[in-house]
C-alpha cells in the first residue's frame, strides 16, 4: 500500500511539468510587458529596457522556463514583482484561507448533498423526491456568482445578520461556504441518488434483507458502503472544481486568498505570482486526487486488492 | 409437531407495471412437513420465486402486491404479520439461498460479518460470540474459519454459494428456501454444492423448498415436488408419483426434455411455444395453447384439481376422474 502511494505520488511530477510549461507558455505569450506595467506610463524607454534586462526577461524563452523550473524545484518561485516579496510566502500566507473555504464547502456540499440524495432515494417517486430532485437541479444551474449576489443582498442588506465580506469570524464564513459548496452538493445528490436506487436493487440488499437485519443495519452497512464509492469520485472531482471556484467566491466576499492572489496578479500581469499561484492550485488538485484513490482502497476492497497486486 | 410445517393456501400475487397488470402466482397451494424437501419446477417467469417472496415476505413492493391467500408457517399466517414480526422470521425461522452466489453478497462487506449479522440479529449473541460461530459455520461448508475477514472477491463462485448456505443456516432455521441454488455454477461444483445442502439439510434436520428448472436436482434432493405453469401448481406429489407416474401433459413435456444418454439426441422433443405472457394469460387452462392434448373444455374453462392419494393434478383430461395417460 505504501509502495502504491510513493507510485503514484511519482505521477505527479509529469503532471506537474506539464501544467508548468502551460501556464508559463501563456504567461510569457500573453500580450502586454510586466516592465511597462510596473514603471507605468511615465517611464522612459530607457528606464523599461534597464528593468527588461533586469527581471532576465530579454532572455530566450526556454532560458526563462529554465531558470524559473530550477529555482522551483528548490522551492523558489520567484518575487512578486508588485510587492517584491517571495511568491512562495505570499501563496502561503494566503493558502490557510483558501483551504479553510475549500474544505468547509465540501463539508457543506457532503452534509447536505449526501442526505438529500439518500432521502430522495428511499422516497423515490413521492413529492420529497421530487423537491430533493429540484432543489439539486436549481443548485447546479444558477451560477454560483449570482447566489453569492443574492445571499449578500438578503442576509447582509436586507436582513442584517451576517458580514458581506472580510474574514475575521466565523459569521464570515457562512455565505462564502454555501457559494462554493452548491454546486458540488447538488452533484453529489443526484450522485447519491441515483447510486443508491442501484444499489437498493442489487441481490445482495435483497439478501441482507432477507436475514431479517434491522433496516437501519441495512441502510448503513450493506447499501451506504456500496453507494459512497462513486459519490467519493464525484466529489473529488469537484473539489479540483470548486478550487477553480474559490477565485470567484473570494472575489465577491473580498476574501484575501489565493484565488484573489491570482486574479489581482492577473491585472498586476505580476507574473511570477501568477505562475506560481497556478502550479500550487495544481499540485492541491494532484494531492486531492491521490487522497481520493487512497479513498477508494478503504471503501471498496476489491481496488485494494488490485493495488496489493500492482505492487 | 402436528401439521405440517409450512402451509401455502391460495396464494395470488400480482404485480402492477405501466404496461398492465402482471397475474405472477394464480391459487398456488401446497403443503410441506418439517423436515422435508419440496422442489418447485418450472420454466423461467411460471412464478417460482414469486411464491418464495411471498413466503418470505420479500415480494418487491410496489409494483407487487399479494391480492389473497394465506402462508402458515409453525401456526402463524405470515402474510397478516407485521414487518417488525416478520424481520424476526427471516433469518432466523426461514431463511432463503438466491440463485446468483456472485451477486448475493455484498462486494464491500467481509464474508465472516455477512454470516455473523444473522445471528446478532436473531439469538442475542454478542459480536464476539457470533464471530465464533460464524467461523464454526464456515468450517461446516468446508471453508475454513480463519478466511472469516476476507471478502467474497476472494472467493470462487462455488465457495461464495457455500458462504451463503452457510448464511443461510447460521440460525438453524425451520425451513429454508433455496432459489435455484445451484444454476450459476459448474456442472462439477453443482454436484458438490447439492451434496453439501443435502448432508447439512440431514444434520440440521430444516426443511427446504428448492426452487429449480433442473428436474435432475429435483430428483436427487427432493421428496416433493411441485410443477408450475404461469403462475399456478399444474401438478403434485411425492416424489415417486411425480417421476414414476406423471399426468399433466406439461409436467410429461418436461420430461421428454431431458436427454437420454441411452437415446439418440434428435428424441428430444421440446414443449411447443413459449410461455404465455403474464400480461395476458390464456382463458382456461393456461397451458391450453402448447398442450398437444388440447380439447373445445380446456379454451374455457379453468380446470378443477383432481386429488389421487395426495398426487394432485389440474387438467381435465383426469377432471371427471378418467385416469387417461397422456
């Protein structure tokens, strides 16, 4: 089991290359000149051309990439150009928020995703299932922006009650973490859903059934454990996505992460931040998506037996 | 005990689809006494399971419904208990075998808990206790003890059936039915897995219903049997009377369908026609259509049962006591 992991944190480093050379491909290719942008337009040709020389960005390209895959390999990803701070301590003065947002609107997405769908199941074709059914459809098809907009209009304007934005309290917690969680709890109960109406006509429920076990028993042990495997997938996936989430959800609840690092560096065209926000976004996504298949090992042993033999 | 152990009266069940109403078991009857084996034969969709869900109080609701009927099992009418008296029934009173071992387990949950969970369940026994005879269990369907924490993927398709007999008998239940227990597997493992329910059936003393469409396992484990055809018993009795004198003319088409080793292959002769869609049973006796022996009475008039020293048979060619052989 061990080897199998060490394995697969080796596919990592391909991954990783790969989204490197993307991002600082687009980067670079992007129109417009960090040097210009941070001298603005005041500044001679002469001053713009000293500063060129000077972030090594007369350099061929590939001599740029060099540089900035050697230095991050040593853990260093350059200066901010705005704050000339270290990319790194900037990603990690912002990351703790970012993460704290990202794990507790997957708590939320699980909390009530998982229940509504399990709910609707055992009440399939009733008028629960179909508000279960409902509620999951509008949570994936009203963009998340806008229930952001909503939510800050209704508990912060009209009804007083929590703050629209900052991040000094718990309260403000509260309305980012549904705004990133809807969507993936909407997923994760027509997931669960329909993952549990298979599941409740396979033999074997019929078989725990028929040995006269109490339904809860039933519920937990024999159906949950069967149903949770591909909720598990579904919600791996979405938590890449709602990573990609964070950017807006910070943004409209002005909450100083990294998702707000990136956009605000987008606009600096303070490149080294971007390029080094992207690659630590995509090492989190790689990290998850590990977590995730470790996941699957515990949930379902046949996928553990293939890694014991794929050792 | 006095009476028999199991007693099936006018069982009717129906199942309701969009396309219409299903008429699954039609005025199934039949009796068994503990200890006992009755087979239960018939093509596929003539009810058999049906009639073992019912019993069982498993028949999937909706779309199905049992319209009337009673099921006494050790003087209890099953059918008027409630779910809660039921649940202490299954497992423990009556327990059933289905017919896939590759589907009847649970892929994500140890075989030793599987077995176990019956027991907690039914006899009080504290995890610990259970586990130990769950293990004693296995040790009888000649797998050992210790392979209690591996899950059924570990096992072959013949060892995962023995795992679920041994489900099956973990709480020495009075009556177990076996849904065509040994259709999935290897003709080799097929014989040993009905060695195997014979001798534990023996030792246990349960009686069993075997639900099958093989008249070969009929013949070797069974001293019952019970032919059905779209939802009804066409004929019964022991088991000498069924395979030494059959009447109904589809209980003799069954026969003629078994090859003779002794016998070139082209005397097979198969039953004419397909079962009748449940959706729409013929008028009269539903085998009217494919019986060789139709005659004008059959089209229209459901035959009555003609009872001959407990061989009983639904046709009219014996309705008004002729005993003409088909």
């Amino acid at each position: 089991m061990l080897r199998y992991f060490l394995k697969r944190l080796m596919f990592l480093i391909p991954v990783l290359l790969g989204v490197s050379v993307v991002i600082f491909s687009i980067v670079h290719l992007a129109p417009g000149d960090p040097a210009e942008v941070m001298l603005g337009p005041s500044a001679t040709q002469e001053e713009i051309t000293n500063l060129r020389e000077q972030l090594g960005l007369t350099k061929p390209l590939y001599v740029q990439y060099g540089i900035f895959l050697t230095n991050a390999l040593k853990g260093d990803l350059g200066r901010s150009i705005k704050s000339n701070a270290p990319v790194v301590d900037e990603i990690m003065e912002r990351f703790p928020a970012t993460l704290t947002l990202a794990v507790l609107g997957m708590i939320f997405a699980i909390a009530i995703g998982l229940p509504l769908g399990i709910l609707a199941a055992l009440k399939q074709n009733t008028w629960v299932d179909a508000l279960c059914s409902f509620f999951a459809l509008v949570g994936f098809s009203i963009p998340n922006f806008w229930v952001g907009l909503m939510l800050m209009l209704l508990l912060s304007i009209y009804i007083p009650i929590l703050p629209s934005s900052g991040f000094d309290s718990w309260k403000n917690f509260i309305m980012p973490t549904i705004v990133l969680g809807i969507q993936t709890m909407a997923v994760i109960a027509r997931m669960t859903r329909s993952s549990m109406l298979e599941v409740i006509r396979q033999d074997y429920v019929r078989t725990a059934r028929a040995k006269g076990i109490s339904d809860r028993l039933v519920l937990t042990r024999h159906i949950l454990g069967n149903v949770l495997i591909p909720v598990v997938t579904i919600a791996g996936i979405y938590f890449g996505h709602q990573l990609g989430g964070v950017v807006i959800t910070e943004t409209i609840f002005s909450i100083p992460g990294l998702g707000r690092l990136i956009v605000d560096a987008i606009r600096a065209q303070d490149y080294p931040v971007v390029q080094g926000g992207v690659l630590f976004f995509a090492l989190c996504v790689g990290i998850v998506n590990l977590l995730v298949d470790l996941l699957y090992a515990v949930l379902d042993p046949r996928i553990k037996a293939q890694y014991r033999a794929a050792k | 005990m006095n009476g028999p152990l199991l007693e099936v009266a006018d069982l009717n069940v129906i199942y309701k689809t969009y396309e219409g109403t299903v008429a699954a078991v039609n005025g199934v009857e039949f009796s068994l006494e503990a200890g006992r084996t009755l087979g239960l034969v018939g093509e596929s969709g003539a009810g058999k399971t049906t009639t073992a869900l019912s019993i069982m109080g498993l028949v999937p609701s909706p779309p199905g419904i049992i319209t009337s009927g009673s099921v006494n099992f050790a003087g209890k009418n099953l059918l008027s208990l409630s779910e809660k008296e039921m649940k202490k029934i299954r497992g423990n009173h009556i327990s059933m075998i289905f017919q896939d071992p590759m589907t009847s387990l649970n892929p994500v949950v140890t075989v030793g808990v599987q077995i176990s969970e019956a027991l907690v369940a039914h006899q009080n026994l504290s995890e610990a206790e259970a586990e130990k005879k769950a293990m004693e269990m296995l040790e009888k369907v000649q797998i050992p003890g210790q392979r209690y924490r591996e899950y059924p993927h570990e096992f072959s398709g013949g060892m995962r059936q023995r795992v679920v007999i041994a489900m099956a008998l973990a709480c020495n239940p009075g009556l177990i039915i076996a849904d065509e227990p040994t259709t999935a597997l290897d003709v080799t493992i097929q014989a040993q897995v009905l060695e195997l329910m014979r001798s534990l059936k023996e030792e246990f003393s349960t009686a069993m219903i075997m639900i099958t469409h093989d008249l070969g396992v009929v013949g070797e484990v069974c001293d019952h049997v019970a032919v059905m055809y779209a939802g009804r018993i066409v004929e019964t009795g022991s088991l000498e009377q069924i395979f030494g004198n059959a009447r109904h003319p589809y209980t003799l088409g069954l026969f003629r369908c078994i090859p003779d080793i002794e016998e070139e292959t082209s005397k097979i002769r198969p039953i004419e026609g397909l079962m009748p869609d449940p959706l729409d049973l013929p008028s009269g006796c539903p085998f009217h259509p494919r019986c060789p022996q139709c005659m004008d009475l059959c089209r229209t008039v459901v035959p009555g049962v003609l009872d001959d020293g407990g061989h009983r048979v639904m046709c009219h060619l014996y309705g008004k006591g002729g005993a003409v052989h088909g």
